[in-house]
C-alpha cells in the first residue's frame, strides 16, 4: 500500500492537542448563534481567510477570538466531542489533550463549566468511540503567576480528572521560570508537568522546563538544536518533544517542511513525536501531520512505525494500558 494509506490505517496516539484549537469555523458559527454572540466575520470562508499567520502572537489573537464564543457547558461538549469523532475517523486510539481554563474564566465562564462539559464528551469518547485520554490543564504563560496559582487551586477539586499540566500561550518574554512555584505546587498535588518551550523561544527555555518545571516531555522544543549539551540531556534522559509540523509550518517556525530536522533529530537520539497542535487553524489533523512530513522527507512505512511507537513510549499510557492497544 502507498504510504499515505499506511499513515491512514495505522493506529495512532496524539500527545500535543490543543482542544480550543479543535474548533473548526463550522461549529463556531454554530454556537455563535446558539449563544448571540458576533463573529467578527460574516462566513465561514471570510473566517477561513483570515488563517494566515506570520508568528505565534497572530494565531494566538484569533484563536482566543474564536473561543469567545463558547459559553455553556454543551459547548464544550460539542467542541470535544466533534474532535473525537473526527479523530476516530483516523484511527486515533488514544489522546492526550491541553485545555486552556484561562482563555474561559477570565471572561467569567466558570472552571467547572468548562471542565464539565469536556469530560463528559471525553467519557463518552471512551465508551462509543474506544478513544482513550488524560487531559492536561495549560497554563496561560502571558498571564501572571497569581492567575495560575487560582486555576490551580479551581483544579483541585477535579484533581482525578487531569493527569497533567502543562504551559502553553506567548512563549518569548515568557519564561518557564515565572511559573517554577506553580508547578512545584501543582507535583505537589500529583500532577505531571509539561511545557511548551523552544518553539518560537530559546534553548535556555527548554532547559528551564527541565530543570525547574521537571517535565516530563517538552511540548516543540524545536529550538534544542541550537544547543548541543541540551540535545544530548534531552536524549539520554529520553526526554519526549512533541513536534507539530504543520503548525511549525503555518507559524513560520519552519519554512518548509522539506527542511523539517526530523532526521537531525532522530540520528542524535532524540525521542520524537509527530502531533497536530490546533488541527481546525493549521491545516490538518494526525493524519495530515503525518502525511505532510511523510512526503516532504520521504519517510518508510518503517519510519512511520517507528515514529508511532515514540508516541506509545512517550505517553503517560501505563505498560498494562499500552498492551491492550498493541
Ligand atoms: C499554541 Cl502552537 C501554540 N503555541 C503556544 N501556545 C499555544 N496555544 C495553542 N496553540
Ligand atoms: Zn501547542
């Protein structure tokens, strides 16, 4: 078979999502009415038009324009639930999902609303779908320590629903180090921790998340080339990056995924993942990602396989759990 239907038929596991990311301009203009909210844009193809970023920060501005509009605790339903049943259509079997509670209750939706109605959509996702999760609660990095100590302590409560947490938003001028007592409390509390570093910001940021967040895996971590005593940390300690190659691509992190350093990477022993970040503005979900880096590099079946079962070793997946899907 090609290598494009190898991509599509082999099972898969995603461990860099972003679930307001998921929103595709369909369901937006959909619950925009539901809920009496404007859309700065009067169709779905004037929305579409607008995707077109040269940086982070542009994409940023209109995907928390976009989540304005998700109100009641349906929404968020409706928004995980149309990802899972997209993702089930390319064979993903398991996800391991950011959400943002920030970008929500800082325009006084509340954390149990947003919470509530992405859980049960993810329960169900479990049941109907075969689809298995954790989810992981992202701080917003732009906003203030004093901001992620209140998300924190409003996580408490759904403590043995959130596997993780992690950091994501404006990434220069926002080091890990502003949140260090965040995530020292936070693996107090049983969390795991991630970060995003090292996609638009510095080497010294993924040392940062390892050395002060303690992370687990390094969400991009693009920029880790530029330092070689923090490739070699990162590939003895088998530290994951999540790579998102269309998104690196449509934030121009990249300029063409020909030049993508997956094969740099993988010969200095890194463990790499291929992910799609926010599948509904960039272009593609696991498949696409897949396929996209796939052609561009001229990957094996092999490579592919071997891609995936990075994503298997890198997942928070316990060894009985990781079997059963095998
Ligand atoms: C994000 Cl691509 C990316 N980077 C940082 N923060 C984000 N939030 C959603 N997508
Ligand atoms: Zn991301």
């Amino acid at each position: 078979v090609s290598i494009e239907k190898f991509i599509e038929g082999i099972p898969k596991i995603e461990l860099h999502l972003h679930i307001e990311g998921t929103f595709e301009p369909e369901l937006m203009f959909k619950i925009a009415k539901r809920n009496n909210k404007e859309i700065k844009y009067s169709t779905v193809d004037e929305l579409k038009s607008a995707y077109s970023f040269n940086n982070l920060q542009e994409f940023l501005d209109i995907y928390y324009a976009g989540a304005n509009v998700l109100i009641e605790e349906q929404d968020f339903y409706d928004l995980t639930w149309a990802y899972l049943t997209k993702v089930h259509t390319q064979n993903l079997v398991h996800t391991e999902i950011f959400f943002d509670p920030q970008t929500h209750t800082d325009r006084g939706i509340s954390f149990d609303t947003v919470i509530k109605g992405i859980h049960r959509a993810l329960e169900d996702g479990r049941e109907k779908l075969g689809i298995t999760y954790k989810l992981i609660l992202s701080f917003l990095r732009h906003l203030d320590e004093a901001s992620a100590f209140e998300t924190l302590h409003q996580a408490l409560p759904y403590k043995k629903w959130i596997s993780g947490v992690g950091l994501d938003s404006s990434e220069v001028g926002n080091p890990p180090s502003k949140f260090e007592r965040v995530f020292t409390k936070a693996k107090e509390e049983g969390f795991i921790t991630v970060a995003h570093a090292g996609e638009e910001g510095p080497a010294e940021y993924i040392w940062e998340a390892v050395n002060l967040l303690k992370v687990t895996r390094i969400d991009h971590g693009n920029r880790c080339l530029e330092d070689d005593r923090l490739v070699k940390l990162l590939a003895d300690l088998q530290i994951p990056l999540t790579l998102c190659p269309l998104s690196n691509l449509e934030l121009k992190v990249i300029d063409d995924l020909k030049k993508y350093p997956l094969p740099e990477m993988i010969d200095k022993g890194l463990l790499v993942t291929i992910n799609s970040d926010d599948p509904a503005y960039f272009g593609g979900y696991m498949n696409e990602n897949y396929i996209g880096i796939a052609q561009a590099l001229n990957l094996s079946k092999k490579q592919i396989t071997e891609l995936v079962k990075n994503s298997f070793k890198a997942s928070w997946l316990s060894d009985k759990e990781k079997e059963k899907k095998i």
